[in-house]
C-alpha cells in the first residue's frame, strides 16, 4: 500500500465520480421513475428487463475490470468512463425505442463496471493508505449519497423549469421536452466530472509493487480457502438481501404517485429526499458500528426494513396517511442504508483473511449483486400484473421475505461472530 499522502481533494473527485457514473442509468429513473416509463413509452417490466441487461453485462465486468485496473493508472479508466457513459446519456435524450433502450443499457453495464468499478475502488484504496482505509470508503459511501441527492435536486428544478403550468395539464410532449434538458444536464456534468478525473487525478500514486504482489491474490487455492469459512456464505446471503431492499427504494417515488397520487414533480421529490438521508445514516451508523458490533446493527437494520415492509404491504398508507407514509419511508432508509453501510465492515468480525480481502469480495459479489438482474423483472411482473396499490402490496410482500431471510442470516452471523471473539479471549 503506498504510504505517500495523498491530496484531499483527490477523494472528492472520487466522490463525485463514483456516483455520477451511475446517474444516468439508475439515479434518474429511481427518482423520475413515473415521467421516465411515459416518455420512454414502456412500463416497469420492461424497465425492469433493461436493468437486467445492465446487470448481466455487469455480472461479467466484474471477473474481467480488476486486472484491468492493475494495468493502468486509474485516471484513465474512470475518465474514459465517465466520458462514454456521458455519450450514452446524450443517446438517452433521443428517447431511443425499447430494443434500442436495452442495448445502452447493457453498454453502460460495460462502461460503469468492466472500466470504472475496480479503478475507482483501487483509487480510493490508494488515497486512503495503511490509516486510512475506514475513512476513505466512509467519505465515499456518504459522499456518493450526497452527490445522488444534489443531482436529484437540480434534477427536478430543472424539470419543474420548464413546466410553466399545473404538470397535470401538461401534454406528454411538454413533458419529453423538460426531461429531455434533464438528461443533457446530467450527462454534460458526468463528462465534466470526468475530464476533472483525467487532468486533476495524476497526484495519485500508484505502487506498482505492491499492484503485482496482489494480483497474485486471485486463484483457485485461495477460492478453496474462503469456500471453507462460514462468514462468507452467510455475509453473501446477507449482501443478497440487503441489496434486494436497496433495489426496492426504486419503486418510491411510483408509490408516491400510484396510492398518496403525487403529480410528478412531488414524487420525484420524494425520490430525491431518500437519497438525503443516506450520508447522515451512514456517518451515524458507521460511528455506532465502532462502538459496538457491525453485525448487531445489521440485525437492527434488517429488523426495520421488515417492520416497514409489512406496514407498505398491509395496505393502512393511503393519501390520507401521509405523516405515517413519510415515517414508513424515513424507517425503511434507516434500515435499508444501514445494512449497505455495515456488510463489508463485518468482514473482520467474520474473520475473514485482510490477505483475501479482494478474493472474498469478488466472490460474495457473484451472487450478492444478482438483484442487478432479477430484481428490475420481478418488480415490474409484480407491479404491471396487478396496477396501482395491490401491485405495490405485492412488491413489499416480497421485500419482506427477502428481509426476513436477511435478518435470521444476521442473526446466526452474529452468533458466529461472537462466539469465535469468546474462544479466542478463552484461549
């Protein structure tokens, strides 16, 4: 690990580009997820099935970008990423048909994963040195947050901009026209974020030495060794679940406009205030976790998200519930931030080899992230099969099953975990 200091503002470009990348293929859609069915001229399953095309495709990026990333300083990477996934937005303004709609979505699979993801972890590995490992993926995890929600915010301001009457007496036209200056915005920023990354990210210094030494990590003697622990299979059912929940925040603010019957600007901000709250929950958790046990506010976590899922899916939020509406969803971001923040931080309650750190990763991720490609379908199958609330009653069912899965893994985790620290402190 290079020992050289790095620049503050180095983890801020980090920042900002490790969620801008991802803005045009998921940030918009979750909080405009309404206008974007209508002026795309497709309904949530299809939604759903460009989703999985991003997901298959990023499936495979994973096993292929990380020696990528040992090849070539990361500010080639992530800037040539940032640049093409922003080409591919200025795509998306052209509202592209169905058929085509799913090929960008498999090429953004291929620009965001295969060329950004491992580069930009590696990056942020580098800024944080030997001391400094919590708080570089801490400043990145919230600060991604941060950036989502900024973009969401200027998002519907712009939106709302070029509405200049009551947006239920706007034709579907008026409403590509103000989208389509939505998408042009965005993907302008992710460019320029990218050309920031390429001229202002050369102080990072890359230890090739210590790059050619892990790059031995990966091979099948160490997959041997981590199939036989037993925190690794319980921290990928785990990931599995949680990320099956975050994956479920998608559908808010179409819940806002289907059952509490929000015009489109008011759910898009209801999209927009949930992603504020995910740099404080993961600043306050992650503090909390340090005090006590990452494994025991998973469970806290998994236990709120399944208490809000059964109030969602119970049917008692209408539109004359709104102060109940806006608690359930303060909850369920509680819950559902909470236990992205803490998975990886458990590993070393899992006592899970720092020297296997990357082998462990990779591999829970083959199975943890698959709601990449299983989740967009279900949601929509489950929504478009039975329109309006019942569809939405559907969809938190089926979250709370997923959750209830997560919360008994967490729970045997935790026991696991604990009774491993009491042998080792009797021995």
């Amino acid at each position: 690990m290079n020992k050289t200091k790095q620049p503050f503002y180095v983890i801020i470009l980090l920042i900002l580009s490790g969620e801008a990348v991802f803005i045009l293929p998921f940030v918009l859609a979750r909080i405009f997820r309404p206008t974007f069915l209508e002026v795309f001229d497709i309904n949530n399953l299809q939604l759903g099935i460009c989703q999985s095309v991003y997901g298959i495709v990023a499936l495979l990026s994973y096993l292929f970008g990380g020696p990528l990333a040992d090849k070539f300083h990361p500010r080639y990477l992530i800037s040539v990423a940032l640049v093409l996934t922003a080409i591919g937005g200025v795509y998306l303004s052209m509202y592209p048909d169905y058929v085509n709609l799913k090929y960008l979505f498999g090429y953004w699979g291929f620009t965001t994963i295969f060329l950004f993801w491992a580069a930009m972890i590696k990056a942020t590995r580098i800024w944080g040195g030997e001391a400094k490992q919590g708080i570089a993926f801490g400043f990145l995890d919230g600060g991604r947050g941060l950036v989502a929600a900024g973009f969401g915010s200027i998002g519907v301001l712009i939106f709302s901009l070029f509405i200049d009457v009551d947006i239920s007496e706007t034709s579907l036209e008026d409403r590509k026209e103000a989208f389509h200056y939505v998408i042009l915005f965005s993907s302008v920023i992710v460019a320029i974020i990218g050309l920031l990354i390429f001229y202002f990210l050369k102080p990072l210094q890359v230890n090739d030495t210590s790059d050619k030494k892990s790059s031995n990590i990966l091979n099948i003697a160490n997959f041997k060794k981590i199939m036989k622990i037993p925190s690794v299979w319980l921290l990928m059912i785990i990931i599995l679940c949680a990320y099956v929940g975050y994956k479920m925040t998608d559908v808010f603010s179409l819940y806002a406009k289907d059952v509490m019957l929000y015009d489109d600007i008011e759910s898009a901000k209801v999209g927009t205030y949930l992603l504020y709250m995910r740099p404080f929950i993961g600043v306050i958790i992650g503090l909390l976790a340090d005090r006590t046990r990452a494994s025991l506010w998973i469970i806290i976590g998994f236990f709120l998200i399944l208490i809000t899922s059964l109030i969602f899916a119970s049917g008692i939020i209408n539109e004359q519930t709104t102060l109940l509406f806006v608690l359930s969803i303060g909850m369920m971001a509680l819950g559902v931030y909470s236990v992205r923040v803490l998975y990886f931080a458990a590993m070393v309650e899992g006592k899970i080899p720092l020297a296997l750190t990357g082998t462990v990763v990779g591999f829970i991720s083959i199975i943890g992230y698959t709601p990449d490609i299983f989740s967009g379908p279900m949601i929509g199958v489950l929504l478009d099969n039975s329109p309006g609330e019942l569809g939405h009653q559907h969809v938190f069912m089926v979250l709370a099953g997923f959750t209830l899965i997560g919360l008994i893994t967490s729970i045997i985790f935790y026991q696991i975990s604990k009774k491993s620290d009491s042998n080792l402190i009797n021995k």
